[in-house]
C-alpha cells in the first residue's frame, strides 16, 4: 500500500521537489599536486572520522621499483633496497612527521617520518630531499628523490626500512603494492 503511493509520487524528472532535498552542494577541493591516492584517503577520512579507534595503519611501496636486496637483520641489513633510476620519485608511504631531513655520510641525504602507533619510515640514499624536519606530509606525498648519496650505496636506489617501538620490522610484511 505505501510503496504504490511512494511510487506514486516518484518521478523521473530531476527537478523534481524530492530530489531538491537530495542534492547537497560539495565544497572540498583537492589540494594543489593532489593526485587521485590523496582524493581517495580523503575520502575514506571523511567516511571513518568517527570510527578512528578502530582505523589502522597502512603503508604504501614508496617507490617505483623491484626489491633489489631484502630484509636481513643477521647481516645488518635492516630494510629492503628498491632499485630505480635515479631521480625516481620517492613518496611517503604513510603519513606522519618528518622528524629527520639531511645528508649523513654513511646513508647520503635521508629522510625520517614518524608515524602513528609508534612506527617511523626511514628513507636513504636520495638525491635530493623535498621535505624538512616539523613538516607534516600525507600518505602518498612527494618527499625526495631516489639516488646514490652516501659511501653505503653501490648504485641508484631506495634503502627503505620500517621500525616499530625501537626495533626494526620487515617493510615487505606492511607494504601494500
């Protein structure tokens, strides 16, 4: 009964009263060099901002590339190394702080994010370095990119690692490729 009369007053024509109480005006505008992961994240943000007790973390491949040396803590190897070309653009694979940005001589130009939950992304051997210490980036957000800087390196690429409360982590058990 009450369905024939809601279809009753249904109608196809979008102008309609009905559908007027249904548009509603869309005002977020991407950020500049926004890219289609950024409006997604902002989207789920959006979708889960009441539910943040039950989000959890998760890391991106932060660059473009095969793992050219894997996971070894026996062998002081404490990341994976992704090999690329130089100049290959090197993206934070999750968002968080930039608590360190700057040239040691053993790693070359490194970056450093703190992250939530008590994990950090470090990220060596770049080029060139986009972001500085107390900046705030995005997952997925232009932060460097890849090279050969430091006496460690035997060549371009990324020497990824991950920790977690102090202790190292294996990077290829977070990753989503």
């Amino acid at each position: 009964k009450y369905a024939m009369k809601l279809a009753q007053q249904d109608s196809s024509d979008s102008t309609s009263n009905i559908y007027k109480k249904l548009k509603k005006p869309i005002n977020t505008k991407l950020e500049l060099g926004g890219n289609i992961l950024t409006a997604f994240n902002m989207l789920i943000e959006k979708i889960f901002a009441d539910s943040s007790k039950y989000s959890s973390l998760h890391f991106l491949q932060p660059v473009n590339g095969f793992i050219s040396q894997e996971f070894l803590p026996d062998k002081g190897h404490l990341g994976i190394d992704f090999g690329t070309k130089k100049g290959s653009p090197v993206y934070a694979a999750a968002g968080g702080l930039v608590v360190f940005a700057d040239y040691t001589p053993d790693n070359g130009n490194t970056i450093i994010i703190e992250h939530e939950q008590n994990y950090i992304t470090i990220y060596q051997h770049c080029a060139s370095l986009l972001k500085k210490v107390r900046d705030i980036v995005k997952q997925g957000e232009l932060i460097a990119f890849s090279g050969n800087s430091g006496k460690n390196t035997t060549g371009p690429h990324l020497h990824f690692e991950m920790w977690q409360n102090g202790k190292p982590v294996n990077p290829e058990k977070f990753l989503i490729k």
